[in-house]
C-alpha cells in the first residue's frame, strides 16, 4: 500500500514537472476583438502572442493555442505602447526639494511610475539637473524602479551657461562633457529661454559646432527654437528634432518638411500654464508670450500637418503633467490631424526618430512587446488614448484591469 503510495506521488510529481514545463510554458496571449497597429492598421479578432517580452506573433482571427496565459482584453482596443518624445520626467511643485535633491528623484520615479500606468512605454526626457534623468533610465533598466523606457539629455544647454561672445569651442566642449555623462540626446535652447519673441541664442556656426561634436558621438541633438530664424538656424545646423517651433513660418515648414527634420509640437501646455500660472511663479512677461504664442503656434502646426513634415507626439510635460497626455492628443486631432496619424506619430514615427525602428512603436513578430489597451477606439474617439487598461513593457504586465492605477492623479498635483 505504502509503495503505490509513493508510485503515485513519484508519477504526479513527474506530470506536475510535465504541465508547468512545456515549449512554451512562459508565453503570454493577448486576446482582443480589435487592435490597431504602429501603422494605424486595423487587425480583427487578434491574437498576440508574447514570448520572452517579444512579440512572437499578432494575427487576426487567430487561435489562442492551449496551455498559455491568456489576457482577455476583448472589450478594449490593443496598441503598441506610447511613445513621448518630450516630457521632464524629473519636474514637480515640491519646493523644499531646493535643500534636498533626493526629493526630485522621488517625484521622478513617481513620474514615471505614473507614465508607465498611463500606456507610454519609452518616454524622451529633455531636461533634468543633477542627472537624476541619467541615474532614473539606469534604475528602471536594472529593474529597480517600474517606468517607461527613457531617452534622456541631463541638463539642457542654455545662453546663460555659453553666450553667442563665446564662440564654438565650449559648444564642442559641452557636449563632450554631457557624452561623458552617459546621455542619450543633447538638448539645446535655440531660443532664448528666458525672454519674450523666441530668436535665436546661437550663431550657426555655434548650432553647427554642437551637432557636429554630438554627431561624431552618435548623439541626437535636439533644439528648443521659437522663432523661424532660430528654427532656421537648427535645421541648417543638421538638428534631429525641433522643439516647439511656435512661431515658424511658411519657409522655415517647407525647409523642415524638405530636410526631413522631425518636429516635436506641444499644444495644450500653454493652457495648462496659464490655468495654473500661480503656481509656476509666472511674472506678467512670461504670461504674456505665453499667451501670444498659442495663436501663431496652432496655426504653424496645421500648416505643418497640412505640408506633410515628420511630426511626432510631445508633451512638455513639466510639473503635474507627467501621464496627463489625453488633452494634447485631443488638440492635435482638432486642429486637423487624422486620429489614425496622432496614434501613427505616437508609436511607429518617434520609435523611427529615436533610431529603434522595428524594435518598439508597433505590433510586429520580434519588437519589444510593449503592448496596451485602452477603453475605446482610439481611430473614432482619441480621448480613448486617456483611458488606459493594461500595460505590458518589456513583456512584462504593470497594469491590468483587475489591478487598476494605484497612484491616485491628485498625489501629482492635479486637480
Ligand atoms: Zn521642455
């Protein structure tokens, strides 16, 4: 009796090994009625298969095979997970944090955390001090930290730290010093930062000096520039990305649309400063170009989608922004952009723009498997892209229906 006994339990022990240790025992199967790609294509009944945080396969009226993890996610729509080419990972209102740095990199890592719940899986960080962005990727990479992907400059390059007097060689120098950091883009104010008209801070030999030392690092650079002329300046200059661009003109679009040069807009943070103007300590100047660029930069925008030039999704997102992203979705759409482009621009374009072309910003066997859902179709109503439900990065599930947002959106001081 004994023996069977052990017979018995010898034999479930060897089917137990059996049944958690097939071929694909770890794969994971998403499951939804309708998901829409990179390329704003639309699959049916898809099926997505997920292994060792790639995509195995997504196919439309697919089987899921048996003996998988199944993610049911058919009452929502499936896209590649979103992509923000400009956000400030490491801003808040926290001011005591001026006698305590450490703070900042609690409020970062909160950001992102809060990013990540809100379906943006890479995210590209123009300006931090003290390289909290730097040591954030770093932490997030090593898994200590949940949070977007990142693509981080450290701090900017403004005129008050190299003036037009002081000639190209500092430029060179500043961006070896930022290589030396280990950062991913260099990030340069073209534009004046602190005054009213947006012109130009640099000469073009200056713009030329910076990109051609970043280049040779094989760094992006990437240009906050106002004015046509510090617009112009950056294109010729042989910049990646502008920043901005609120008051570009004809020429300076047809230049950026001929050159290639992607274009970062950002179209509700004006509003966003100006609703909360108190607590950004605005004096009456900063007020005032705020508000005069928001006509002019509406207008370049459409003309920019109209011409055709390379845009892609971007926030700003400075203090209590970070994940509050529907808005800027909902502005662009309004001022003439195709729900199906707003969602191309937010996934495949700056996948391409960040040179991570085929693997992230779609839903094709063998990228990273940065996967959402969100509440809605996005191509009939972009304010879906606010409601998200599930987030996979990496292949690895950080939200899901049954685990809901767990930082409530006032802790980030939002109304
Ligand atoms: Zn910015």
């Amino acid at each position: 009796m004994r023996k069977d006994l052990y017979a018995l339990l010898i034999v479930a022990f060897f089917i137990s090994m059996l049944l958690s240790l097939p071929a694909f025992a770890q794969d994971v199967v998403l499951k939804t009625k309708l998901a829409v790609d990179g390329q704003g294509n639309i699959i049916r009944d898809a099926v997505i298969v997920v292994r060792d945080g790639k995509i195995v396969s997504a196919q439309p009226n697919g089987r899921v095979p048996s003996g998988v993890r199944e993610v049911d996610l058919t009452k929502f729509t499936v896209m590649p997970g979103m992509i923000d080419m400009h956000v400030h990972i490491a801003a808040h209102f926290d001011e005591t944090s001026r006698e305590r740095p450490s703070i900042t990199a609690f409020w970062a890592a909160g950001n992102a955390r809060q990013y990540l719940e809100s379906g943006f899986t890479t995210l590209r960080s123009l300006g931090a001090s003290n390289l909290v962005d730097v040591d954030l990727r770093n932490a997030i990479n090593s898994g200590l930290v949940p949070g977007p992907r990142l693509f981080v400059s450290g701090e900017p390059l403004n005129e008050s730290a190299i003036k037009v007097t002081d000639g190209e060689a500092p430029m060179r120098e500043y961006v070896r010093k930022q290589v030396a950091a280990n950062v991913d883009v260099i990030k340069v104010f073209g534009s004046l930062s602190s005054r009213a008209g947006g012109g130009p801070t640099y000469t073009l030999e200056q713009m030329k000096a910076a990109v051609d030392e970043a280049h040779k690092a094989g760094k992006p650079v990437a240009v906050h520039a106002h004015a046509a002329e510090a617009v112009r300046r950056a294109i010729l200059a042989g910049a990646d990305t502008i920043e901005h661009g609120a008051l570009m003109d004809d020429a300076t679009i047809d230049l950026m649309v001929q050159k290639q040069v992607v274009y970062v807009p950002n179209l509700y943070l004006a509003e966003y400063y100006l609703a909360n103007a108190e607590k950004f300590h605005f004096n009456e100047e900063q007020l005032r170009y705020t508000r005069d660029f928001m006509k002019p930069r509406a207008e370049a925008f459409a003309k920019a989608v109209k011409k055709g030039a390379r845009i892609v999704f971007g926030t700003d997102a400075v203090a209590g922004l970070a994940g509050h992203t529907a808005p800027e979705f909902e502005r662009r759409v309004a001022l003439g952009m195709s729900t199906k482009q707003a969602i191309v621009h937010a996934t495949s374009t700056p996948a391409k723009a960040l040179g991570m072309a085929g693997k992230i910003g779609d839903l094709q066997p063998g990228m990273v498997a940065d996967i959402i859902a969100v509440d809605g179709n996005p191509l009939d109503d972009i304010k879906a892209l606010g409601r998200v439900t599930f987030v996979m990065k990496d292949g690895k599930i950080f939200k899901s229906a049954q685990s809901a947002a767990t930082i409530p959106l006032s802790v980030f001081g939002r109304e």
